[in-house]
C-alpha cells in the first residue's frame, strides 16, 4: 500500500470538482478502474432520491456505503497491479466525508443523530484510516459566486456555510487537507497545483 497515492477532491456543490479530476485523468495518464467518479450521482439514479433527500439518513447512508466499496475496490485494483518502485494513483471525485458534511449541515455537530450514525457505521470507519493515512491528501476547494449552477441535482446550500463544514468536519475527523481557492482560479493552475502533491 506504500506505493498507492489516493487523492480527493471535495468541496461544495460547484466548485469544480468533477471539472478538475476529469482534467487530471488525462493530465496524470489514470485508467478507469483507478478513478472514483461521482458516487453520489449514481446512488441517486439508482435509488431514486432527489435533491430533497440531501439531509436524509438513508440517502448520505447509501453514499458512504458506495463510496466505502468503490475505495476497497480500487485499493485492492492498486496493490495488484502495482509495479515495484512506481506509484499508483487513485483519484476520487468527493469522498465518504461529504456525506458526512450534508448530515452535518442540519445538525451542526458530529455528535448528533444522522451525522453519528454515519460517522460510526462500519462502512465510514472502514475508510477512515485511509483517509488520515499520509498516503491520502483531500483537496478542499473553494466556492467561487459565479460557478454556483442550479442543475436540479445539486445541492445549493449556501456555499461558504458548506465549505466551513468541511474544514470543521475534516479537521474534528483527523483528516489532513489542503484547501484551493481564488489563488487557484484557472483549471490549468488547478491541475498543477494537484500534480505538485501527487508528485511531492
């Protein structure tokens, strides 16, 4: 697992997060089967929850549970193909965490109902130690105004409220993260800053 660098980018609705790693997939050469795409899309076709389940136990539940899988998946996809002396790349388009930070948002606190529940479920706690492991970096990005779209599928919750439980929600968890923000603008700039880390 030593040679496996899992990087995920997460912030708020809008931020560019899809944006950015599909840029990287490309930048950073990265198969299929080494990329999480956005997980809670797919929970939401599947399962047929709308943008009003955002705060519901069952819906962020669903997501942790498929992310957790996703991430077992590739992990075990990266120490069978891994070659001695190179890295491998896993990229994750958000995380198991941003489940946790749409609880939260309701209930402000990790110690309460639905955000507990998640935070203890054995599917959370099976990626956790991963995500504080030093081969895990979460990239935090910041909202910029005029990138807020309204697709139906997004959550618009205030994006700076979002962001700031992000940052109190990695931290209470343990989970090392580097935030981007206006200094970063430009997917270009994005993309070199991520592979700086990568590469560190």
């Amino acid at each position: 697992m030593e040679s496996l660098k899992a990087i995920y980018i997460v912030g708020p609705s809008s931020t560019g997060k899809t944006t950015l790693c599909n840029a990287l997939i490309t930048r950073l050469g990265l198969t299929s089967d080494m990329c999480i795409t956005e997980v809670a899309r797919t929970v939401m076709r599947e399962q047929g929850f709308t943008r009003a389940d955002v705060h519901s136990l069952a819906m962020q539940q669903a997501i942790v549970n498929a992310q957790a899988t996703r991430d077992r998946q590739a992990r075990q996809k990266a120490t069978e193909d891994v070659v001695p002396k190179l890295q491998s790349i896993l990229l994750s388009d958000r995380s198991a965490v941003d489940a946790v930070v749409y609880a939260a948002l309701s209930e402000t606190t990790l110690q309460s109902g639905n955000t507990k529940a998640l935070v203890s479920s054995p599917e959370f706690l099976e990626v956790l130690p991963f995500y504080r492991s030093l081969h895990s970096t979460f990239v935090l990005l910041r909202p910029i105004p005029e990138w807020m779209i309204d697709d139906g599928v997004r959550s618009l919750e205030d994006g700076e409220r979002c962001y700031a439980m992000f940052v109190k929600v990695l931290k209470e968890l343990d989970i090392p993260f580097v935030e981007v923000g206006e200094e970063c603008r430009w997917l270009g700039e994005r993309v070199a800053f991520v592979r700086r880390l990568v590469f560190a």
